[in-house]
C-alpha cells in the first residue's frame, strides 16, 4: 500500500488497518488506543470525554438535513454514547474560494438550530478558505467535551453473555437518503435521514438503569460495523434476528435494487444500546417514551460462542455471518 | 458579498467581519463572542481552556517544519497563550484519494515527535478519504484541551496605559519560510519556519510574574494584527518602536524583495506579552533563560491615546499607524 484509497475513509476494516498501522503505532497511548468514540479522562473532580469529528458530506444538503446538522449532531452523539453530556462544541470550517454566502448561511442557521436542540454550545473556533478546486465546497470539523455522571463504565469491550442488544428504530435512513439525493435518482421515495442529537435518549437510557453495559451510534459502517467491533472488544458472540431490524419498506427496495446490504448502511441518529437481560424491559420503556426511540426493539444477543463473531438469523431460520464492512459502499456519507 | 473570498480566510479584518456577520449572529455566546484564541470555562474544581485549529498549509513540508509540527503547536499555542497547561488533543484528517502514505507517515511521524516535545497526547481522532480533486492532499484539524492554574485572568481585554510589549524574537520566519518554498524560487537563504510548541516558555512567564495581562500568539495577520486586536478588545493605544523588533536581515530583504510588511506576516513560535511595566525586567529574564526567549525584547508600550490604534515609531523619530490586515497577502500559511 502506497497510496491512500477511498476506502481507507469508510469506517470499515481498512480505515482500522490504516489508523492501526499508521497513527497508534506512532501516536498510540491508554486513551486513544481502545479507539472508542470519545476519549474519557478525569481532569480535577470530574470525568470528562472528548472526541472529534470531520463532516464531508456530499451533497451538503440531504432529505432530512445538512452538513451543519451533521456536524453537530454527529459530536453530540459521539459523546452521548460515551456516557457523557455534551457541553461544548468546537467548530472549525474549511470553505473553498467561491463558496456561496447563501449556504454558509444555511449551514450556520441549521447549525444553530440543532445546538439549541441538543442544549449544547459553540465555544471556539476556525475559518480556513482555500484557493478554487482546494476543496469541495465545504468540510466541517466539530470537536466536543462532556461530563460523565453515570457511574458504571460504558465500553464496547463490556458486552457479556446473554446481555440484549437494543436499537431506538429504522437503520439505513441516513445512507439510503444521501447517496439518493447525490446520485440524482428520480427516485419518488419518502426517504429521509434519521440525523438527530441523541443525547437526550440517551440521558433517559442511563436513567432507566444502572447497568447499561455499552452504547454504540452505528453511523460509517453501519450497524454491522458497530456490532463487529463490539464483538471484537468484547471478545464476545453476537447474534441478531434480521426480522427484528426495523428498516423502512422503502429503505429496504432502494437496497436491494441497488445491492446495498442494509446492515452496512450509515445511520446519524441510533444508537446500538447493550444491557443486561434483566435490565432490558426497563431501559426499552424508558426509550419508548422519548420520540426519537418509540420503536426501539430487541435485535439480539450477546452469547458465548464464535467469539468475535457476529451472526444474523435469517427469517427462515438460517445462519450467516455478518462482516464488517471492509472498505466502504459509497464515499463521503458523513 | 455573496461569495466567499480567499481573503476571508487571512485572519484580518474580513475574517473578522464574516466571523461577526455571519457566524456570532447566530451561535454567539459569552464564551464564543470575545473571539479568544481558547474558550476558557470551568467544569467542577478546574478552569480549563478549550480551542481548535484547521491547517490547510501549502506546501505541506517547508524549511523547519511541516503540517503535522504546526498543526500540534498551533493548537498547544493557542491554549498556552490562555494561560492553559495543554494536556489533550484530538487529531482528524481529511485526506484525498491517492495521497502518499509516505508523506501521511512523515507527517504522522512530525506529530509523534512535538507532542513529545510539547508534553501532550493525541486522545482521540477522526480518518476521512475524499475521492482525488476533493481536497488538496491533507488537511488536518486539531483541537485541545488545557488546564489553567494561573490565578490572574490573561485577556486581549487587559492591556492597561504603561504595560510593555515583549515579544520572543524574530518576526516574520514562518510565512517567508512557507512561501519561498512554494514559489518555488531559487533563493538561497537560510529562513527556516519558527514552529515551535510554545507551552514552556509560556510556563517560565507565568512563573515570573503574577500579574500578565495578556499573551498572544502572532501567527495569521502578523504581529500587526494580534496587537491591533489587543488595541481594540482593551480600548487602548499601542506604541511599538520599529528599531526594536526583531527581524533577521535576509526575512527582512526578501520581504522588501516582495514587498510584505513583515509586521503582516505570520509566525508560528512567538507570542507577544504584555504586562505591567514593573514586571517587565522579570518577565524579560524568565524568558531569556528559556531556549525559544533568549532574543526577547521590548518592543513597545500600551499608551493612554489613539485607543483602539497601533503606531510604529520609525528609527528616525516618525509615526505611522499599522493597520489591521484586511485580507492577507497570501493564503494557506497555516
């Protein structure tokens, strides 16, 4: 390998290859190393996590949302899913020379918006233009910082033995409306991003129990991506009921025309909840009260056998091993 | 205005413009609104500082550095300059489709090396891929966090009638350095970027003295325009005495070869102090005894007239105001 390819950017096994072997053997240390979403620390009386994010989203303006939306969103969640709440965010943009005034502005409103939305604030910083053909029209980088409350640790390597894996609603929304929006398809699909702030879901979640094991937003790689490497950190089995994944019948034909597996389909507004058996039907009505989680369900389990592994249950009763994505299905998604 | 300008990314007065137009008008807050370089706000028992920095820099390697080195002392500068002992970083790329890895590896190797230099970690990252012609081979967003220890406030707001100006020694290295490099012109001089994490020498001012006013970091729009912003945020007059700034001969010749202001040009390791006149000789020692200070000198006054104004004194006795940057003489320094 010598150059970088579009895949190295998917979220997949190659982006993990590339980090691996280029940036933790360099850079790596007990924060960064375990690659969750935020890095969490104690500074002074409180635990904080903190994470970033670039958005290069493309087309900027998507069914359902935009890069500003995003970029918030996508922070928030990252934060969220550490356990924390987010309080302040960083916004760093990269313009190009002959970007229009009119959709910064856009951008900027829809960005206010979802700050108020999620109760967060942007605190600091950047502008950089570069020159005509430098860039492609706009990147955003937002960087968060929360405090974490809860006392129990979340991580993607405490998923155990008989623990129920939850999702707040349909998967793929995301994906499916941005790569139609890009692609120009005449398509007339009543598809739109699920791109949400998830932090107050999330607040209810840690509310309802004291024992969530771990919390995963299934954004680049999909849901298959977030549950391998679940499975991975854990060291643990995981099976899913694909007739328990709630997907759109409209998501579902445009995957299936265009040979997407929905599973690998980038979400930006779920969150992968994982908790003990015990715990399950608690933390499902706490999430069903919230409306960003009134079709929450069970997807799966958390089971002692093919380590690392993570297999779907067919409908007809079959068994198929779910991969994680290696490259990526279609670039710049988020 | 209704397309975006490679001036509104100088750092000078239309960055501020649009900044204030465009972005404050709708996320203002009391912790954006002052445009310092680090968000500072207290979590629990702690005063922390907060910043990012996006780095689009042209060419990517240059006489004394390269991306990777500016794009962790930006932001260790930038949090040093509030007073912040830096500890953590995050790190996000944007890469294009088929950029070297071998380049990716210096430059990774350039972060591994002034992150030891500087005493911080990289805690959490973010890889994105954008198909060739996208973006113009890497750009890299950093941002930080910082504790405060220092008891007095450090604020552009503070400068007070009779405090002095010290800065760390020559003006003007990094951006020469960056654009006789990318000119590609056949000079042989020997200017080599100042790029340096400045987090110890601002320890050893700190330590000096209780009662800094402000410290600021000169890098886009020049000493020029970091003392223009000081002159403002405090209401005050500014005298700087030309004589004593310290510029090398050959950073001088060539920018009036080309006919920059060396005033207007950025720097990368410098920071500008201004505290009160008492303090000054102490300030001036602790500095001195440290490796990136043994040049430091006074190179001027907060005065009681012409508020909000800079003024050179020239060698021969005349004055001349010195103007905020309003775009910036050549884009991607930084």
């Amino acid at each position: 390998m010598n150059k970088i390819l579009l895949a190295h950017g998917g979220g997949g096994a190659l982006t993990d290859k590339l980090i691996k072997e280029e940036i933790l053997k360099r850079l790596g240390n007990s924060l960064l190393t375990p690659l969750e979403d935020s890095a969490v620390f104690n500074i002074g009386n409180k635990r904080l996590a903190f994470t970033t994010d670039s958005f290069v989203v493309k087309p900027l303006f998507f069914p359902g949302g935009d890069i500003g939306k995003l970029s918030v969103c996508g922070t928030v969640n990252d934060l969220s899913v550490a356990g924390a709440i987010p309080l302040y965010l960083s916004l760093s943009l990269i313009i190009e020379e002959g970007f229009s005034v009119e959709k910064l502005q856009k951008i900027i409103l829809s960005i206010e918006e979802t700050t108020k939305e999620a109760g967060v604030f942007v605190v600091t910083g950047d502008t950089k233009v570069v020159e005509k053909g430098g860039a492609d029209e706009i990147f955003i980088n937002t960087s968060g910082i929360g405090v974490i409350e809860y006392e129990s640790p979340l991580s993607l390597s405490r998923a155990k033995e008989g623990d129920k894996i939850i999702i707040n609603g349909y998967v793929a929304d995301h994906g499916i409306s941005v790569l139609l929006q890009r692609s120009g398809m005449e398509v007339d699909l009543p598809v739109h991003s699920d791109v949400a702030p998830l932090n107050g879901l999330v607040r209810d979640i840690l509310n309802s129990s004291k024992y969530i094991r771990c919390l995963k937003d299934p954004t680049r790689g999909g849901v298959a991506g977030a549950l391998n490497e679940i499975a991975t950190s854990s060291s643990a089995g995981i099976i899913i009921f694909e007739e328990n994944l709630p997907i759109r019948k409209e998501v579902k034909a445009a995957c299936n025309l265009l040979g997407f597996d929905p599973f690998t389909i980038a979400n930006e507004g779920k969150v992968i909840v994982i908790c003990p058996e015990e715990e399950a039907e608690k933390v499902l009505s706490a999430m069903r009260r919230n409306s960003l989680g009134r079709l929450s369900v069970i997807i799966g389990e958390v089971v002692n056998t093919n380590n690392g592994k993570v297999l779907v249950k067919t409908p007809i009763g079959g068994m198929r091993i779910l991969e994680r994505p290696y490259g990526e299905n279609f670039p710049r998604i988020c």
